[in-house]
C-alpha cells in the first residue's frame, strides 16, 4: 500500500514505479500490490486497481506461487469488511497451499505510531488461527 505518494495520482506511475523498477520490470518479476491509505485518495484507489503493473485482481485477491498462497487485504477505513471477510474465509477454506501469507496495509501490531489495531485483529486472527495463517506482511508505518 501506499504506492503512488502522496495521494494516489496514477499520472506518477512512470515517476514512482516504472522507473525506480524498470530493471525488475524488465527481467519479468510481478509485482502484486495492495491499496493503502494514500492510494484511496484518488478516485478511492481505483486506477491503481486497473494498473496492469499491479496485478490486482480487485480491492482484494488471492494468487498461489508454488506452495504459497497469498491473499491480499484492503485494511482502509471504507473497505468492504462484509463481503470481504466472508470472502477470505472461503478461499481460506479452499486453500490446499502448505503456506497462506496475508497481506494489508495496515498492521495489526505496531511498535510505531500507530500501534496496535484491534478491529484488525479482532476481524481477522480468528480466521487466521482456523486455517493455519502462517505470516501477515504490512505497511503503513513510514
């Protein structure tokens, strides 16, 4: 999250990602991105979703590499917790991967300024406990 800052512009794609990146870029290495606070401040962070450099299937989604199956979180404010939570569950419970690694913007545990997020952990460590959640990766903190 926070991908193009300060407040999401896509118009800084070259600036911010393509260029910084290029030689990654070039040698074929997908990145797969996930909204943050700063992204949802242009058109709610939608052009990045559309952003073919991104690989995002949408506010959240999963994709498998080898025996990793990651699944990525949008923890901002106006985020759909309903149907998302519902969705995580599902594929979750379909997930056949020896490791699930989740990933938000917003962390649940900070030793920073933001500290801890209980609605986060209240939300998500029940499923992350049932089905063998091994790692959740964050921002936000910078």
């Amino acid at each position: 999250g926070d991908n193009i800052y300060n407040n999401g512009e896509i118009e800084k794609i070259g600036a911010v990602f393509e260029r910084p990146y290029q030689e990654l870029l070039t040698q074929g290495v997908k990145f797969h991105a996930c909204l943050g606070n700063h992204d949802i401040r242009t058109e709610n962070g939608d052009p990045q979703i559309k952003y073919p450099g991104f690989n995002m299937r949408g506010r959240y989604y999963t994709f498998r590499r080898d025996a990793v199956q990651f699944f990525a979180l949008d923890t901002n404010h106006n985020a759909d917790w309903k149907n998302q939570v519902v969705w995580l569950e599902q594929e979750l419970s379909r997930s056949d991967a020896p490791w699930k690694v989740v990933f938000g913007h917003n962390p649940f545990y900070s030793s920073g300024h933001y500290g801890v997020n209980q609605t986060l952990i209240k939300r998500f460590t029940p499923l992350f406990k049932q089905y063998n959640v091994q790692l959740y990766i964050n921002g936000h903190e910078h």
